[in-house]
C-alpha cells in the first residue's frame, strides 16, 4: 500500500469548505512529486493542484485557483489539499498520487487547465467530495 485511503471527503453545502489529506508509505516520498486529481461520474479524471518534491513549487489550474490550496509535510509523508468556496462542479471522487520525474504532473500539457495523471508512479484510494444543498 502506497498511500492511504483519502481523509476528509463528504457532503458539504456550496461555499464550505473540506480539508483532504493523504499519507503515504512504502517509498521515498520526499523524492517524489505530489498530485491530486479528480473524477465525476462520465468525465475524464482531472488534476486539480500538485507540488514539487520540496514543496517549493506548485501549480493549481485555472478551474480552481484561488480556491484550492496543496501542501505537504514530508516529515509525515502526508500530502494536503485544502479546498474553500466549494461548487457543485466541485464534486467528484478525489485521488492523490506521486511522480517520480515530473513535479508538474497534474498539468495539461500546454493549457491552464488540470490534466490526467497518466504516467504517475502510484495512486492512492479516492475519497468522496459531494458539494450540494
């Protein structure tokens, strides 16, 4: 097991707020760089914010900029994602995953948009964000 189930989903109102958060094992996590990513019923997965191995570099794209939030804390091995002024768009199964090579791996390539994740080296167990009145 690489990482953790995600912690922190569940139904909130439109507006709130959730905190998600996912701990890792069974490799080097500081090495490696962190995404979470995003699924609704009938869509394509779609990154929603990664940083770099150190945390020194991040990137959110446009969907959810000044909104979403990643962190991380290397010496827990846990990565975080803080998500304020939720929509109903929001709402969808989120996963948290690592890349070995591309800290930018949550990117579509050429666009400010979120991409897929393919090409990352573990995914973990989503968890449930429902965003709802």
């Amino acid at each position: 097991l690489r990482f953790s189930a995600g912690v922190g989903g569940g139904l909130v109102q439109p507006g709130g707020s959730l905190r998600l958060s996912c701990a890792a094992s069974g490799f080097s996590f500081e090495d490696y760089a962190i995404g979470w990513f995003r699924q609704a019923p009938g869509k394509e997965r779609e990154g929603v914010s990664c940083i770099s191995s150190t945390g020194g570099v991040s990137y959110v794209p446009d969907p959810v900029k000044g909104r979403f939030t990643i962190s991380r804390d290397n010496a827990k091995k846990t990565v975080y994602l803080e998500m304020n002024s939720l929509k109903p768009e929001d709402t969808g199964v989120y996963y948290c995953a690592a890349h070995r090579r591309l800290w930018s791996f949550c990117r579509k390539p050429r666009t400010v948009l979120g991409g897929t994740g393919a090409g990352a080296d573990y995914w973990g167990k989503g968890t449930q964000v429902t965003v709802s009145s």
